[in-house]
C-alpha cells in the first residue's frame, strides 16, 4: 500500500490486513462469550468464588503447558498451527451455546469447556504473536502490535455492549452461538495469507532443550527479565476484571447484564485510546518508562475502583485502567519481541503468555475467594496495593542490578 500513513505502517503489508480483518471480527464474538459466560456463570451459581474458579480453569493451561507450546511454535508452520486453535476455539463456543440453548447447561459444563478453551488458547497465543513478527518484521512490530490491540480493545467495546443487550434480552446462548460463527471470519483470513510462519532453523536438541534454552536466556537478560517481572505480578495482582467487573456490576452497583456489558465497554474504551496514542508515536521501540508508569497508573486507578459507589465513577475509573493497561502491555509485548533473537522468539512469547495469561488462574482465584469472604472494594484495594509495591520493589531491584 503506497502513501500508507506513518501510524498505520504496518497495514503495508498484505497478509497483516487480512489478519486484522478476520480477528477484528472473531474477537467482536470472543467478547461477547466472556461476558456471557461470567453471567451465565453467576446466574447458575450466585458465587464470586465459582465465578473465580472458571476464571483459574480457563487460564491455568498456561501455567502447565506454555513452555512445551511455545517451543513447539518455534518447530511448525505457525499459520497451520493458529487455523488447528482457532478450529478448536470456534468447537467449544458453539458446544456452550448448544447447551444453554437446549436448558441442560450446568456448571461444570462451563468448567469443562472453559479447560478446553485454556489449552488450545495456549497454543494459540504464543504462534499468533511470533507470526505477526514474521509478517510485518521487527521494523514494523510495534506499529503492529499497537493497531492490533487497537483492534482487540475496539471489539472490546463493540462486544461486551451487544452482549449486554443480547444476553438481557435473550439469554446467554445468542452470546456463544455469535462468538462460535465469528470464528470463520479469521479461519477464512489466515487460509488466504500467503505467509507459513515457517520454522526457525535450529541445532539438533530436544524439545526439553530447547525450552532450557529459552528459560536461560529470559532469566539471563536484564530487560527482558524486569519486562517479565513486572508483567507477572501486575497481572497476578491487577489484571483480574474477568472477575472484578461483573462483581461491582451486580454486587456494589446493583447493575444487570446490561450495565455489566457497559462497564466493560468502558475498559474496551480507555484501552482503544492507549492503543491509538502508541500508534500514533510510532516508536521503533518503547523506554522503558513506557513500561513503569502505565504499571503504577493501573494499579492506582484498580485500588480507587474498591472506593466507588456509582455506575460514572466506575465507568471512569474503568476506562483509565484500560488505557493504562494497554499502554503496559503493548510496551511489554515490544521490548520482548524486538530483544528476543528470532529463533527463540515462539519459547519467549510462550513464556510471555504464562506470565501474563497463567497468573490469571492464580489471580481469579485470589480476587474471587477475597471477594467472597470480605467484600469486593477488599479485593480491589489488596490488588491495586499488590500491584503498587510490586511494581516499586522491582524497578528499584533493576536498578541497583544497573
């Protein structure tokens, strides 16, 4: 695309527009399935807790099965391996709605199939972000990643207030039956790319090896290490709206379905706006403060959440954690990606993925049995105050490391 705007470089490449079409639509459907699933979770249950516990089901696959996922990703053809997730993805969403349509939905059918969405989400992720690299390259990756969590935080938007409405309207299964369809739309985008994502050359070692290799070198650099510090425990402490959200839509703001999906639009909104302002820099690579900062702000404006009380004020608040956390997580997803020599560049985005992705099991469980037993403005101050002093003992232990 000649006279392609500086902001939207990465658009340049042909098999990138057809990526960001098909996940633009299939993540409208993914957003839509989580705010169904959270309150056809609630409506069978009633429990913070159990609401808590789908969370660390679905997410808890990355704790155990990153590594392997990711160095597998090295050793195939990534775009194979994305339309085998995303098939599997699309199986289960369609499964869920099948149940709640025909009224036999129970919870652990929604645990089971949370399991199953976790393990292929597992392989997915760590694939997806290696080959947007080897699409766009390292020149244009973070221009890439930023118009992709553009995309991401707009569908965010979009699907959470439909949801809202349909699932108010209809019941949860519309929610499913959409997300499940949606899925053609990037199966029909990656089989029409050109680009393989072929695997990296490498030296003849074992598939434990390798992983060794990758765990080595992510320990071994400095700034690669602090990024992975800071991306776990924020998202251990912070990053758990999944479960914070719907509690203060029900519990604290007395809100159903509807102001539940608005709340979450609100997040989608402030995290499209971070995603457009890094676009807009069009920096090659962030400092580091671009990591810090965004950390600190999210964890400030997560522990005001526990203080508010009405449907504007959570709104706002919302829509400040949602720019901070994109500004956070874009950053983070840079520096790795752009250090990460590119033939170890699937192992580090798996590990990546478990730091970020696998804390959320933990921090599910955490924010939701808190949440159960004292209250939820408790869970949102203890992890807005985790976050924060979590965030200051490790910028100030990398900089005694120098």
């Amino acid at each position: 695309m000649t006279g392609t705007p500086r902001a939207l470089r990465a658009l340049a490449h042909r098999d990138f527009r057809l990526f960001m079409v098909g996940q633009l639509i299939s993540l409208i459907g993914t957003w839509m399935q989580s705010v169904g699933q959270a309150w056809l979770v609630l409506e069978l249950t009633g429990s913070p807790f159990r609401l808590g516990m789908i969370g660390t089901l679905q997410f808890s696959p990355m704790l155990f099965l990153s590594f392997p996922a990711g160095a597998i990703s090295d050793r195939v053809h990534k775009r194979r391996l994305i339309v085998g997730t995303q098939t599997v993805l699309m199986l289960q969403a369609l499964a869920l709605a099948t149940l709640v349509w025909s009224g036999h939905v129970q919870y652990w059918h929604v645990a089971i199939l949370a399991t199953i969405y976790g393990i292929a989400n597992t392989f997915d992720m760590p694939a997806r972000q290696a080959y947007v690299a080897d699409v766009v390259g390292k020149e244009d990756l973070m221009n890439a990643i930023a118009l992709n969590s553009a995309m991401f935080n707009g569908a965010r938007v979009v699907g959470p207030a439909v949801a809202g409405l349909l699932v108010a309207r209809w019941g949860a299964a519309v929610a499913f039956f959409v997300n499940g369809l949606s899925f053609m739309a990037v199966i029909i985008a990656l089989l029409a790319m050109r680009h393989e994502g072929p695997p990296r050359p490498r030296a003849s070692q074992s598939l434990v090896a390798e992983i060794v290799e990758g765990v080595r070198y992510a320990v071994g650099t400095h700034r690669v290490a602090l990024v992975l510090g800071l991306l776990l425990t924020v998202s251990l402490f912070v990053i758990n709206y999944n479960v914070l959200v719907p509690l203060i839509a029900r519990d604290v703001l007395g809100e159903g379905a509807h102001g539940f999906g608005l709340l979450m639009a609100a997040l989608g909104v402030g995290a499209l706006t971070g995603a457009v302002v890094i676009a807009a820099l069009s920096l090659s690579r962030p400092p580091l403060l671009m990591v810090v900062v965004p950390a600190l702000v999210v964890s400030v404006a997560t522990l005001a959440l526990g203080g508010a009380r009405h449907f504007g004020q959570a709104a706002a608040l919302l829509s400040i954690i949602g720019l901070s956390q994109i500004l956070f997580m874009t950053s983070c997803n840079t520096t790795v990606q752009i250090i990460v020599p590119d033939e170890l560049r699937g192992r580090m985005m798996s590990l990546y993925a478990m730091v970020f992705v696998g804390m959320t099991p933990i921090g599910s469980f955490l924010v939701g049995t808190i949440a159960e037993r004292f209250g939820v403005a408790t869970a949102c101050v203890a992890g807005g105050a985790g976050g924060v002093l979590s965030v200051l003992v490790l910028t100030a232990a990398a900089r005694r490391r120098g």
